[in-house]
C-alpha cells in the first residue's frame, strides 16, 4: 500500500468571526454611480449608495466584507476612511437583509466524526490519480490505497472513505465500512459518464447495499450483471474523468467543512459531457437492508 500525507490546514473560513460576502463575486463600477457585485446575469447584484454615500464608500464598504471585520469594527475602520456612520450602517443591514452578506460562522453539526480530516482513497484508475493530485495541493491528510485487503485499520477519525474507479464496490470494503461507521463516497464511471455518489453515513443515509437491492428490484438481473462488472476496469474520456473529479473534490470540500447535507448524501450526480448535463438520482432506504439509514 502506498501513501500521501499533507498536514491539515491551521485554520478554516469557520475562525472568521465577522460580516463576509463571496469572494468570488467580483466588486465593479457603473456609469451611473451605482455599484456591481457580480456579472453573471443570475449572480450579480446592483448596489444603490444609500444617502451619505458615494460609490467609493459603497466599494470600501464591499473590499471590508472579508470575515475578519466585526460590524463595529467595520464601521469604524469606513468611517476613518471618510464614509458617514448612519449611511454604513444602513448599507450593512440592506447587504444582510438581501443575502448578500453572510453573519459570522457559526459551530455546525457535523456529518462526520470529530477530528474528520483524514481521507483514504482506494482504487487505482485514473480517477484516483486525479483526486490525489488535486488534494495534494490541499492542506487535508490523505492516504491511497489500491485495493482493500481487510487488513487495513479503518480509523475512526476518518472523515471520508473515497471508493474511486470502481464500478461495482467490493462487498467486502462496503461492509467493513458499514461495521466501522465509516463515512465513503463511491466515485466511478459508466458507460462513459462520471457517476459521484452516494455519500453515505452509516445509520443516518441510504447505503451502497440499499442502492444493490433497489436496483434488483427494478432488474432481477442485476446480481449477475453486478458479478460480471466487479474487478472491471471502466473507460471513460479525459475530460469526464476530470469532470468527474471536480464534483467529488466539491463533494469532498464540503464533507471536511462539515456540511449537513452535501449534494450527494443520498443521491448520485451523473456527469454526461455528450449532452452538457449532469442530472441527480435520489436513493432511499431499502425496507429489506439492514443499514436503518
């Protein structure tokens, strides 16, 4: 077995503690004095300066909304910067009232187990290559491995196995994981399509087996066309395995940042590149499995 491990991260967007916008939302001039954030037909918003402020205050205001400022400190720092009190002020409650502007973090609940920053990847395709390049860049621990054996500890601190490039999930690993209630997301392709999910928390999602035995339900043959598929190397074009790969490293980001319901818990994305689609399958709890997701 091989491994990779990269320290975690000090700290996280959690430690900020005031006012924030998205910083992907970029802060931009009109010619008629108002203020953009955002340029996307659906993303950006149009900013009115309230009165007492200019379009420079309204910029200022924005460039302040890192997280790091609390309000009281934001006005302050403003108003040293020539704005007028009452006018940030109401700039701030009309930002928080729009959804602009987000509060500070607050703790979460958690859908995986304290620490929950380690991530262990099985597989040995190109979809695991994929994952383990991009989170070597990232400040998170993670360890790869070809194949489960069973020998292996399966830690109770990890925050996610990923089970990459498999198609049909080995029982084994799928029941060890249950037993040890350990939080795993498959990640694979089919029929030349990237397929992310499900996330499942033992005992509070739908799992792998519900997902076996509602498809026999639907196709009585699906044991045996599973049987076949187990141990089969898939095929899929570069660009679905990359595409692949960022909707788990996104699925991934918001297990470690402790979401309560990331896109994928019960529910697979099918990544079609052919059509320009991706599409959501929900995936209930079997009555006859015995995971009481």
């Amino acid at each position: 077995m091989t491994s990779s491990v990269r320290t975690e991260a000090s700290a996280d967007a959690d430690t900020h503690t005031g006012l924030s916008c998205d910083p992907a939302l970029l802060v931009l001039r009109r010619t008629d004095g108002r203020v953009q954030l955002g340029w996307g037909p659906d993303t950006g918003r149009v900013i009115v300066p309230p009165e007492g402020l200019d379009e420079f205050d309204v910029r200022t205001v924005l460039h302040l909304l890192d997280g790091r400022h609390t309000d009281v400190e934001l006005v302050e720092t403003a108003v040293e910067r020539g704005a007028d009190p009452a006018g940030v002020r109401l700039l701030l409650d009309d930002l928080v009232a729009t959804g602009i502007v987000r509060g500070p973090a607050r703790p979460r609940t958690r859908v995986a187990p304290e620490p929950a920053q380690r991530i262990r990847i099985y597989g040995d395709g190109p979809l695991a290559d994929a994952l383990c390049t991009q989170l070597s860049l990232r400040d998170t621990k993670w360890f790869r491995a070809g194949r489960y054996t069973g020998d292996e500890r399966l830690q109770e601190d990890l925050a996610c196995v990923v089970l990459a490039d498999i198609q049909v999930p080995d029982p084994l690993v799928v029941r060890d994981l249950m037993r040890h209630r350990v939080p795993h997301l498959a990640v694979r392709t089919r029929d030349g399509r990237g397929i992310v999910g499900p996330f499942v928390v033992p005992g509070r999602t739908s799992c792998l087996r519900c997902a076996d035995l509602t498809r026999t339900d639907l196709d009585p043959s699906w044991p045996l066309l599973a049987a076949q598929l187990w141990d089969r190397p898939a095929h899929a074009e570069r660009a679905t395995v990359l595409a692949t790969a960022a909707v788990a490293l996104g699925e991934l980001d918001a297990i470690l940042a402790g979401s309560v319901s990331p896109a994928v818990a019960d529910h697979t994305v099918e990544i079609d590149l052919s059509s320009y689609r991706l599409s959501r399958r929900r995936w209930f709890c079997h009555p006859d499995c015995e995971c009481a997701g």
